[in-house]
C-alpha cells in the first residue's frame, strides 16, 4: 500500500486559487444522499481506489486532503442549511471526497462530532472508512452524548492491488478493533463493492464470513461505474467489469444472490455471523434497534432477509402518509405536485432526488421520481445482470 503519512497535523486551507481551480461541486460542501445529508468541507485522499467516487468530481489526483472551510464554519452551514432537520436528517461525515479517519483528517471529524454532540441532537452520524480505526478513537466516539454515530467499515477482500491498493486486511482490524470496544455507537461492515470475477468467489466470500463476526450488521452493494471510472480503468491496464455505465450502482442478481445466500446459510450455523442487509440504512437503523429512516420497509421484497425483530420494529412505525401530509412536507421545499402515494412509496414526476431525500427521511417513506422508476426486485440496482424485462416499475 502506498504510504499515506502518520502526520496528526490537521489539514490546511485551500488557497483562494486552488478553490477556484477545484470541481463546481466540490466548492459546496454539503449534499443530500440517500443515506444523509452529506458534509465534505475537506479535499483529498491518497488511498486511490480505482473506482473511488472522487473521479466525478475530478478531484482523484487530489492526494493531499485540503480544507475548504473551517470546521466551525462548516457545521455552521450544516445545522442551518434548508433541508437538515434536528434529530431526524440522518447525516454522514467526509465520505465524497476523502476518508474520516486518514491521520491529518481525522482531528477535523472528531471536531465536527463534538460541535454536532454539544448541540444535543440525536441525529445519525454515518463514518465510511477503509483506513487505521485504534482504541483511542474508540474511546473518543463512545464519549459522545447524544449523536447516534454509525462506523461503517469498508472491506471488499479485492487483491488485485491496481483496483485496490489498500490491504483489505486493514479493514479487518479496524473492524475488529471498533467491535470490541463498542459501547454507545455501532459499526457495520460495509461489504463492497462486490464485482463479478474479482471478490465473489468461494475463497473471497468465505473469508468475508470469518470478518462478519466483528459487527453489528452486515451491509452489502456493487459497484458504481461511470464513464470517468471506465476512463480510469482502461489508463490504468485494468479489465472493465461491464461494457456498460449506469446511474445506480451495479450489482448482478446472480452476485447478489450468491452473497447474501451464503452469508444467511453462515448465520443459521454460527449466530456470532451478523444479519446481512441490502439497504445501508437497514443496517444502521438495525445495529440500533430504530425503524429504517428510509422507509424501505413498504418495498416487502427488500424484507425478506431482515431478522423478524427488525421487521417488527420496522413495522411498527411504519405508515402509508395521507397526500396532505405529503403535500405539506414537500411544500417546506418547494415541491408543489400531487403526489402519487403507494403502500410501496410517495412518487413525483421530475422533483430533484435532494428534495425527495428531505422528503423520505421526514416521513420514514419511499419517495421516488417517476422519471427514473425502481423496478420490482432489483432493490435500487441497476439493471445491469438483472432481466427486467416483466417486472413492473414501482
């Protein structure tokens, strides 16, 4: 692996010319995603992973992690921004453009976490991280109060170092290390992204058996491919996966089913194996016992591997809303279509996924855009390896 720097120096400013030399939208530092409303104030990383987000945002070559703004000015932004929401917008901390707990990084998302924690905000925190967790940092995130912080720890068990030069066993001990000293916040293992030819077989996935024992839950999800990744793979000498690009991330039915088969049959033998979701936000809202922010419990499918505890809980809360009270949600950001309303999900017709992500995460409801339709078992997935061909958008 390439040397990264053991340096605890927190990260200096950009230069007012180096802002303007830098993608459109990395200059705002907060995004909504599905999984939470998303806090970059920080560029660069040097783990280069062939298919690391960072080439949208042409920031790949960025190896020095950099600060757009203070962090007190950037969880000032935050809490005031139009779509957070205290104790409900479920947030994530440095996970576009550098990773949280890189050594001149990390200072800067313990910082952030205190600043959040002192509001007395019970809001998830989600920290996606493939680098060195210790028990100092441990200990750091079992002092906060009231922040229901979530660490999901990337392992994928690739060993073609061109695709992945970080050793996957970093990972393994990051998540091991996070696991046993665990009290107030939780950790997942983030298994991804799963790539046909590369970690899915018998040897990659027994070993991910062994590593699901030091968690909470076990999320999984394939891989997100773009032309700028398909650029960067054919530059670098390495083997495309797919002949095509999508929007959503690709995982093909035949390794979606393969992983979460044989992870589920691991669990019905060892109950140390942890439950596997398909959903992020399954996986979090299980390690801590909360029904899922994202609603996904109306899309029944996607149910079918939860632990019956989790569907109760999940069940419990879960409410088709009335189209006044959908209508009055989406109004608060400017969304003023009638909606068409599903057990299955809240569906507009070209409403930006920001406002229907504010949407969902108020209501614990789907909320989809009928222009870019979910079809039935694909679970959010590309098309790509799934044969769509009778199944019914939703």
């Amino acid at each position: 692996m390439k040397d990264v720097g053991h340096t605890k120096k927190a990260v200096s400013l950009l230069s007012a010319e180096e802002l303007k030399k830098i993608n459109d939208d990395l200059r705002n530092p907060i995004d909504y995603r599905k999984s939470g409303l998303s806090l970059n104030h920080i560029v660069g990383c040097p783990l280069d992973c062939s298919y690391c987000v960072r080439h949208i945002f042409d920031s790949y070559d960025m190896r020095t992690p950099k600060a757009i703004m203070s962090d007190d000015e950037a969880v000032a932004a935050l809490l005031s921004h139009k779509f957070f929401q205290r104790n409900i917008t479920p947030l994530q901390l440095f996970n576009r453009a550098t990773d949280p707990f890189l050594p001149n990084v990390k200072p800067h998302t313990f910082h952030v976490l205190n600043l959040l924690d002192q509001q007395r905000i019970t809001n998830h925190v989600l920290l996606i991280t493939r680098y060195h967790v210790n028990t100092e940092d441990c200990h750091f995130l079992n002092s906060l109060n009231f922040l229901r912080v979530t660490v999901l720890v990337t392992y994928s068990g690739i060993d073609d170092a061109k695709i992945e030069p970080v050793n996957s066993n970093i990972a393994v001990k990051s998540l091991m290390t996070l696991y046993q000293n665990a009290v107030k916040y939780k950790v997942i293992m983030y298994w991804r992204p799963i790539i046909p030819g590369v970690n899915d077989s018998d040897r990659h996935i027994e070993r991910a058996i062994d590593v699901a024992k030091y968690c909470h839950a076990v999320a999984t999800t394939g891989l997100f491919f773009r032309q700028q990744m398909v650029e960067h793979f054919d530059k670098e000498g390495i083997e495309k996966p797919y002949n095509e690009i999508a929007r959503r991330k690709i995982l093909p039915q035949v390794q979606e089913k393969l992983v979460l088969s044989r992870l589920i049959e691991a669990r019905l033998l060892d109950s140390q194996v942890a439950p596997i979701f398909r959903k992020t936000s399954c996986a979090v809202s299980y390690a801590h016992r909360n029904p899922d922010y994202n609603g996904h419990y109306g899309i029944r499918e996607i149910c079918d591997i939860c632990p019956e505890s989790q569907v109760a809980i999940c069940a419990n809360s879960w409410t088709i809303p009335s189209i006044s009270k959908v209508s009055a949600t989406a109004s608060k950001v400017g969304i003023n279509q009638i909606p068409t309303i599903s057990e299955r999900s809240v569906s507009f017709h070209g409403v930006p996924e920001q406002e229907r992500y504010y949407v969902q995460h108020t209501l614990e409801f789907q909320c989809h855009d009928s222009l870019k339709p979910h079809h039935a078992h694909l679970h959010g997935r590309a098309d790509i390896g799934w044969d769509v061909a009778h199944e019914v958008p939703i």
